[in-house]
C-alpha cells in the first residue's frame, strides 16, 4: 500500500507537469487536469494534517494473582 507521503510527491509531481502542459498550449482539459489534481492535494493535505485517532477501548485491569478483576 502506497503512504500518504508518497502519495502527495506523486500528485505534486502530476500538477507541475500539469502546469507546463496549460501554460504551453491553454485547453480546457488541461485546465480541468490541474484543477483536479490541485483539489486532490489539499484533500491529502487535510487528511494528513488531521490528529490521529487515540485508539480506545476497555481498560482491563489486572489483579495481584495476574488474572483480570
């Protein structure tokens, strides 16, 4: 499974590639290439700057003899 880190280099990589095709020939679908993956960053971005979730769940305490009360 690809990391978020990766994930993000690779995108960055396809938009500067994206803005070389619009700023060489300016079409519409290379406009909507970039827009796309310009909003595919920042939702990786959000994704990768929200806090981890603690992970919860029954605390078992253990008795003196080792065995759960």
């Amino acid at each position: 499974m690809i990391g978020h880190e990766e994930l993000l280099h690779g995108l960055k990589q396809e938009r500067r590639w994206a803005v070389d095709n619009v700023t060489a020939d300016v079409l519409p679908e290379h406009i909507d290439r970039l827009a796309n993956l310009h909003t595919a960053i920042l939702a990786l971005e959000a994704v990768m700057a929200e806090p981890r979730q603690a992970k919860t769940g029954p605390k078992i305490e253990f008795g003196e003899d080792g065995y759960p009360k």
